[in-house]
C-alpha cells in the first residue's frame, strides 16, 4: 500500500446580494466547475445524463452520443 497525501479540500463561499449564504468543502474538481460559473438549472422532473446537451433558450436536453 502506497501512501498518498490526502488533497486538501477547498472551501467555498456562496454569495447572494453581497452577503455570504452557505459554505461548502470540497474537493478541486468539484471546486473547479463551481467557479467556472456554470448555468444551474432545476431538473427534478427530467431524466438527465451526464453529458447531455442544454439549450438554454429552449430549456430542453438532448442526450448525448457517444462513438462505438
């Protein structure tokens, strides 16, 4: 068994109308898309995978194709 250093977890803040909401630790990939400022949108109701397509105007995903 190798000993790996354990990554140190990066903290986040949220902020809405200048004022700190919520913290989160995590790890730096998670901390990456995060800061990316990427679109959040809401899909309780609708079967998504990972790598869909978004159109933001429509609203709509269109699963994704992969090569065989």
């Amino acid at each position: 068994m190798t000993d790996q250093p354990t990554p140190t977890p990066i903290k986040l803040a949220f902020v809405l109308d200048g004022r700190v909401q919520e913290l989160l630790n995590t790890d730096s990939r998670l901390a990456a898309i995060f800061l990316s400022e990427p679109i959040v949108v809401n899909i309780t109701d609708k079967p998504v995978k990972l790598q869909s397509s978004y159109n933001p105007e429509s609203g709509e995903f269109t699963d994704p194709v992969f090569d065989q």
